[in-house]
C-alpha cells in the first residue's frame, strides 16, 4: 500500500517537520518514504509519500494526525492514496542529508566571507598600528639625535669651561710670580735707597 500525506499551515517549513515523519516511519519498519516542501495558494505545504502494510500505513496516519513538531502551526491534513514511485527511505536519508549540507554550504561561506572581511579590518588595524609605531619611533629617532647634540654642546661647554678655568689658573699664578718679582724689585731698591741716603749722610756728616 502507498499514500500521500499533505500537510498545509502557516509553519510547516523549517520546524523539522520532515525529519520528525521520516523518524516514525523508521519506528514502524517502513521501506519506503519520501517528503518533500512546497506551496500552495500562499500557504505552506509538506507532502510525504509512504509505502508499508495496512498496519504501517495507518499507524503512520494516525501519528500525523496526533502529533506535530514543535513550533508547527497545522491548518489541515489530507490522506490520499498513491500509486506512483516512492523512494527508498535509506535513499531518503542520503538525499536529506545532501540537502541539509546544500544549505549549510552558503552559510559556511558568509562565515568565512565575513571571516575574511574581520581579518582585512585586522590586518588594516595592524597596518595602521605599524604605521603608528614608525612615527613614534622616527620620534624617538629625533629625540635621540637632539639629545646627542646636547650631550656635543655639554661636552664642548664643559672643555670651554675647563680651558677657562685653565686660563684662569695660568693668569692667577702669573700675577702672584710678578707679584713677587714686583716685591722683590722693591724690596732691593728700598735696601740701594736706603743705602744710598746711608752713604750722602756719611758723607755730609749726618749721624742717624
């Protein structure tokens, strides 16, 4: 035996809902199952092909009728009988798997889209940091030569002060040497003065 199961709501898509068939007819032993998604007259639809024995078959009808996955929202279900070809329910599973994959193959390439755009932007960043870190060091770079030539304007200053102080000292002690010729000078002139009006007041007759 085979039947189609249409079920049409406002939420029939994306709730699991063809997983959550494709579960109960494994519970029940069937061979054979197929479902797939559409729309119709702007609602949703899902549409499940089912082949087993009478007792497979309504088993599987009243599950549906009793049971929806969560977050569905069902207006209505239709049972007919099919006579068309259903598709093994291993064959089934591959393709869903394949299908599920085909849609998360666009979102695993946005990730690595915006994965790629977050490492431009980082690598930007860093650029810009490099950058950053050049002018601070061509700063210091400038920094370093300014102090440098303080430290040539110091040395220089400290060598002229030195000079000076050299000069200072050279000056200072040839004006204590002439000092002490100039004393000595005077000091022998005075004895020959003294000497001198010495000798006249002999000479005249002066007694001192």
């Amino acid at each position: 035996m085979k039947i189609e199961t249409k079920i049409i709501g406002n939420k029939v898509h994306d709730v699991g809902y063809r997983v959550f068939l494709l579960r109960k007819a494994l519970e029940i032993g069937a061979q054979r199952f197929n479902a797939y998604n559409t729309k119709e007259n702007g609602k949703q639809v899902l549409i499940s092909f089912l082949e087993g024995d009478s007792d497979q078959i309504l088993t599987f009808q009243n599950y549906v009728k009793n049971n929806i996955p969560e977050n569905a929202e069902v207006l209505d279900i239709i049972f007919e009988d099919y006579v068309g070809y259903v598709m093994g329910i291993v064959d089934y599973m591959h393709l869903n798997q394949v299908e599920q994959l085909s849609k998360g193959i666009p979102a695993i390439l946005s990730i690595d889209r915006k994965q790629d755009r977050m490492l431009e932007k980082q690598d930007q960043m860093l650029n810009k940091q490099d950058q950053m870190l050049n002018k601070q060091d061509q700063m210091i770079d400038k920094q370093d030569q300014m102090l440098n030539k303080q430290d040539q304007m110091i040395d220089k200053q400290d060598k002229t002060l030195g000079k000076l102080d050299q000069t200072r000292i050279e000056i200072s002690g040839e004006i204590k040497e002439l000092r002490r010729d100039l004393r000595s000078y005077l000091n022998e002139k005075l004895i020959k003065i003294e000497s001198d009006i010495f000798q006249i007041k002999e000479r005249i007759g002066l007694k001192t």
